[in-house]
C-alpha cells in the first residue's frame, strides 16, 4: 500500500496507507518518547481500544477520552485534557496520539502543540474525512461561536496512520460525509477521481476495498502534494478550501449542530458551482456535473429555515476573508479550480439561494 511524503519546513513526514498499520503503531512512537497519551472516543476505544492496547504493548500508554462533537470543539475541553495529561504525568517527553475523526485529530493536534510549548502528535485516523484530509497537514484548532477553527496551529504529525480497515465499522452518514471531501479532492485537481466517484456510485457506497483504497491513496496523494508546496496556505493549499467558505457558513449558522463537516462541505461545493457558473469561471455542464455527483450521494439533512442572506453575512468573518475580501475556490473544469475575490455580494447571494433551492 502507498506512502506519500510531507514536505514542509517544520517537518518532513509520512502519510502511511494501509489496511492493518493500526497493529504496526509503535514503530511510529520514538524509542526516546515518554507516555503516549492516546486521545480519542469512547464509540472508537471500544472497537479498537483491545488492538491499540495490544499494537502499543509495551509502549507506556495513557487514554484521554473525549466527547466528541463539533459543539465540543471548544479552548475549555482543551484545557480539561492538559490538565488531566499533566496530573497523569505528561511532560516534554511526552508524545499525544490523535486516535479518531477530524474532531479529534483536530483537537489532539492542538492539545499536542500547545502542551508544554509543543509535544509531537502521532496521528491515526479512524474517519473517512479524517483520513483524506483533517489528520494531513498539520491544521488544528477549535471552535468559536464567531466562526469555525478560529483558534488554532499549524504543527505537523510525525506519521499519519491510515487503515482503510477500521472504515468497516464507520457509521453510514460519518461515511458518506467522508466522500464529499473526496469528491473534493477530484474536483480540484484529479478528473480520474471524480470518474470514480461519478462513474461507480455503488462501488463506493457499497466501500468495496478496492474502490475506498483508491479514493482514499488519491486524495491523500493531492493532499500531501499540496501541503508540501504551501504549508501556511499562503497561496495553493487555498484551494483545499473548496465548498468550506460557505460550508463553514452553514456549520456556524446551525451552531455546529444540525451538519456534519463533510456535508456542510457538499453544500459548499454546489454553491461554489453555481456561483462558478454565475461568474463566468466555469461552464454549465461543469457545474451540472458537480451538482449531479454531490446528489448521488444524497441526500443532504433538510436546509429548511436556514436564510440566504444569513450564510452570505456569516462570509465576512471566515478565516479565508483577506483585507474584508471574501476569496472563493471556484471550479474552472473538473481536476482545475481558481480563487477568485472581490465578486459581486448579489451574485453570491444568488449562487447561495440556487444551493438552497
Ligand atoms: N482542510 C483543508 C486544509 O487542510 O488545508
């Protein structure tokens, strides 16, 4: 199975993909390394908690648990961790396995670089979504009410452990989240990844290994071959942000509650289309084509009550807006996007309402 190398200044690392790496964790965790403060669920501890257990053997291990939940993303679960890493024994030696969805490796990667001015973060993890994209790259964060990740590092993994495996015990619409950034991943840059999403539906709903190993190898390739040329998203990692600016939208408009990431995403991405379209910067047929292959893994929780102009307001206080310019990822042809900033706030508002429609 196929490892992709990270390149950034910080650090230089491997994205591993391979069913079974689970049980081969320890060699990631340095001889030197103290306790391994493995955080994660108790939903995922109590189906790989035994292999983790035993793949960590006699590697000194620690759990943390945490509840989970976007809602949950928040400074003050941080500090409940620290704390209990501290009176548990943490110190600089110490090293924090990200052991979960993008909510937990987005938060053990922020725990891991805030501890003790910064201990390394090994991560594992267990979501579709956080396997193609949030457990890559080195971005942590939490939540504010303001606005999604507003708080947040950059600090690169040692390793990132990709078992395609554990995805047989993922919760149906988790999984089905997880594929909207992958269909992500092939508008962006890879036509033959949209063809797969687009071309075998059933394949990929059904996860039939060869198809979900595909998914998963190509965008973690895109993945790494975009952090390693922009680790800060100076400039090229922006367009991993397509479908997020309104996506992140929805999620804050909803308080985090109503939309999983992954779906948020999908509704991002199909107003990025029409507003690609409204634009100029796309033609029809592009835009139908994103449209039709986010509808094939539909159908999205209902948008009912949810207000245009609400989601165009909430733009503003994105991270992606520079200077109060709003910067969208807009698709020029499947596999090819562009930023584009400074459009017109009417056509945005049109783009949003024909995604609501
Ligand atoms: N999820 C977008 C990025 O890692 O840049």
């Amino acid at each position: 199975m196929p490892s992709f190398l990270v390149e950034t200044v910080a650090r230089r690392y491997e994205a591993i993909v391979e069913r079974g790496i689970l049980d081969r964790a320890a060699a990631y965790i340095p001889e030197r390394a103290g306790t391994a403060f493995v955080v994660t669920t108790a939903d995922v501890w109590r189906l790989y908690g035994e292999r983790v257990d035993r793949a960590l053997g006699a590697r000194k291990h620690e759990v943390l648990f945490f509840a989970g939940g976007e809602e949950r993303k928040r400074l003050d679960e941080v500090e409940r961790l620290a704390a209990e890493m501290a009176a548990r024994g943490g110190e600089r030696s110490s090293m924090v396995v990200a052991f979960g969805g993008g909510i937990v490796t987005d938060v053990g990667g922020f725990l891991a670089s805030v501890f003790m001015r910064g201990i390394p973060v090994l991560q594992i993890p267990t979501t579709l979504l956080a396997q193609v994209d949030a457990g890559i790259g080195g971005k942590t964060g939490v939540n504010l009410r303001e606005g999604k990740n507003l708080i947040g590092t950059f600090h690169q993994p040692a390793a990132v452990l990709i078992d395609p495996g554990v995805l047989s015990t993922l919760a149906a619409r988790e999984y089905t989240a997880g594929l909207f950034e992958v269909l992500k991943h092939g508008v962006i840059r890879s036509p033959e990844l949209f063809r797969l999403m687009a071309g075998q539906p059933e394949a990929v709903r059904a996860r039939a290994p060869e198809a979900v190993d595909r998914m998963i190898a190509e965008s973690v390739r895109i993945k790494a071959e975009v952090v390693s040329a922009d680790e800060r998203e100076g400039d090229l990692r922006r367009i991993l942000n397509f479908g997020h600016t309104v996506g992140h939208a929805l999620e804050a408009e909803t308080d985090y509650t109503r939309f999983l990431h992954g779906e948020a995403v999908a509704f991002g991405m199909c107003a990025a289309a029409h507003l690609g379209r409204l634009a100029g910067v796309c033609n029809a047929a592009t835009c139908q084509a994103i449209l039709d292959a986010v509808a094939l893994y539909g159908p999205l929780p209902p948008l009912d009550g949810i207000a245009a102009g609400n989601l165009a307001a909430r733009l503003r206080g994105d991270k992606k807006t520079v200077h109060g310019k709003v910067h969208f990822v807009l698709p020029v042809e499947i596999g090819a996007v562009r930023i584009v900033s400074g459009l017109d706030e009417t056509m945005v508002l049109e783009a949003i309402q024909a995604a609501l429609a």
